[in-house]
C-alpha cells in the first residue's frame, strides 16, 4: 500500500510510524518542506499535492481543518481512500459534503477518532456493550493542557475552537457509548470575541441523548507547562468505570491532545483496522457518519453559546 500525507504538524510522526508499521510506502506533502521528518522515517517530499494524490493508494490529510474539504475532493476526485484527522470539517454540512461524494465516489473515507483506539476507552466501551454495568444513566468526561501555539487553533470562523478541536474527542466518545444526541448545552469562559479565542480558556459541553442519558464534557486549553489529562467516568444502573490518564505513564508515540497509552499503540491499531477495512471491505471501528455526528454536535454547541441556551440536534445528528 502506498500512503500519501498531505501536513507535518504534531499529529504526522504518530501516523508516519503506524503507517510504517504496517509496511506501507509512505509520501509526504507540506508548505514546510518537513525535512527532518521525511530523514527521520526516510520518506519522500512531494512539493505538489496532486501529484502526491496521483502517485498513491490511500491519502491521508493531516494538514489544518479549514483545508480538509478541498483536499478530501481532490482525493476523491481521483479514486483515493482518505484517512482524515478529526475533526471530518469545520461544519457538519461540510462533513456530510464529504462523506457523500466518497459514497457516491465507491472509496472509504476513515474519520481518525483515535481515542476509540486507546485501551482504557475500549474496555469501557466494550463494558457498556456487554451490559457489565447496565443501561447508562450519565458520562463525565474530561481533557485539558497547555494551550497550542498555532494561530488558527484560536480562530474559530476558521475551523478552529477548543470544543471543535479539542472537545470533539469526547463528543465522539459520548456518541460512540450513549448513542445520538438530541439536546446541546454548551459554555466558554471566556467567551470569543469575533471568532477569536484568548488563553487559557475552558468550555462545558452538556448533551442529553436520545436513550435517556446524559453527558458533560469539560476541557481547557491551559497555561504553558500545564499537564496533560483526560478523565472519563460511566455510570450505569448497575455499577461505574472510570479512567484517569494520570493514573498512567506515557508511551513512545503519545502526542499530542490524546491521553497515554498503556497497550497497543493506538495509531497503530486504528489504522491497522482502517487498512483492513480496505482489504475486506468490512465496516471500521469509525464510520464516516459517525464522523458527520460529532461535527454537528460541535456546531450544536456553538449555537448553544451564541443562544445562550440549549439547541436541538436532529435524530440523525445534523
């Protein structure tokens, strides 16, 4: 398999090494020229981005959110399956432009929600599927750290956001446990001023699913030097569990906004299932709706806090 990367930011070393793993033949593509990072896994630049398409099998668009519709079309365009970083598009109208013209194109486009990938998540969800701790009646989650330090990850018109960016990973979790959402209550202080975020900032997102439970999520982009932590507490009707990244030891590999792994590397295995999924044509652990869900979950929120109360979301999530 050849696997072209369009961006070298934090996230591309993690795919780099996964893809690497699986004895896939690896391209890169960045305004950077990422010279370091193409000697260090021994891999070739590509200057030009359709030619990169051109030249291989799977492409995987690692570059900033607001670039992500146009280089999943041209990919699409162009018979490629996509690996897209999460999140799918800086708007869920975005995301299910995507997700169609893949569908209507015959290739596989894999939203990269890594944290259904990471051990203590998995067994929770595993848990909750085998009814080990009964129907849910509430999720707690939570995920804050030092702040990044590019520009757009503070320019919410521009796809950027805590809860768009950051949040959107528990978001997804709460999808992926309880279900659909129907109700969107969200909170940031301090507020954007014209689209635009100052740090440290936190937001809380509350979500009430369509089963009948309900979600809180908190997260924070903190002062530099901050730890870190992700939390994720299930309550059932007939018992609890719970995880704390800092009850554990980073790996190798861990980057990034994503809590430590204590097993199989994540990457590694979320895109081991994507290149299986390719293979065999079987469903992977994330769907491309699944990646629409949690995009128009994120732009529920944001109306939240534009309304300054809560927002409905569709049955089918947008």
């Amino acid at each position: 398999m050849r696997v072209g990367l369009i961006g070298a930011g934090g996230i591309a070393a993690a795919h780099l090494d996964a893809w690497q793993a699986l004895g896939a033949e690896c391209l890169i593509a960045s305004r950077t020229r990422p010279v370091a990072l193409a000697e260090r896994f021994g891999v070739e630049i590509v200057d030009d981005v359709d030619a990169l398409i051109d030249r291989v099998d799977v492409v995987g668009i690692l570059a900033p959110t607001p670039t992500h519709p146009d280089l999943a079309l041209r990919a699409i365009a162009r018979g490629r399956h996509i690996v897209c970083e999460k999140p799918l598009a800086a708007s869920a109208a975005e995301a299910r432009r995507i997700a169609d013209a893949a569908e209507a194109a015959g290739v596989r486009l894999f939203p990269a929600h890594v944290v259904r990938y990471f051990d203590a998540y998995r067994r929770i969800k595993h848990d909750v599927d085998a009814r080990a701790i009964g129907p849910i009646r509430t999720l707690r989650l939570s995920r804050s750290g030092a702040a990044p330090t590019p520009a757009w990850f503070f320019d919410e018109r521009a796809g950027g956001g805590l809860i768009r960016d950051l949040l959107i990973h528990d978001i997804d979790q709460a999808l992926w446990l309880a279900g659909p959402v129907t109700t969107v209550s969200a909170t940031q202080d301090p507020p954007s001023a014209e689209g635009r975020l100052a740090a440290p900032v936190t937001a809380t997102v509350e979500l009430a699913h369509a089963g009948g439970a309900t979600t809180r999520v908190d997260g924070g982009w903190l002062r530099e030097g901050t730890p870190f932590r992700t939390t994720i507490e299930v309550v059932g009707t007939n018992g609890t569990r719970e995880h704390d990244s800092a009850a554990g030891s980073a790996r190798p590999g861990d980057v990034g906004d994503l809590p430590p792994s204590t097993g199989e590397q994540p990457y590694r295995a979320q895109l081991a299932d994507f290149a299986e999924a390719i293979r065999t044509g079987l469903p992977a652990r994330v769907s491309p709706a699944d990646g629409v869900a949690a995009v128009a979950v994120v732009d529920a929120a944001y109306a939240s806090i534009a309304a300054g109360e809560p927002v409905g979301v569709s049955a089918d999530g947008f």
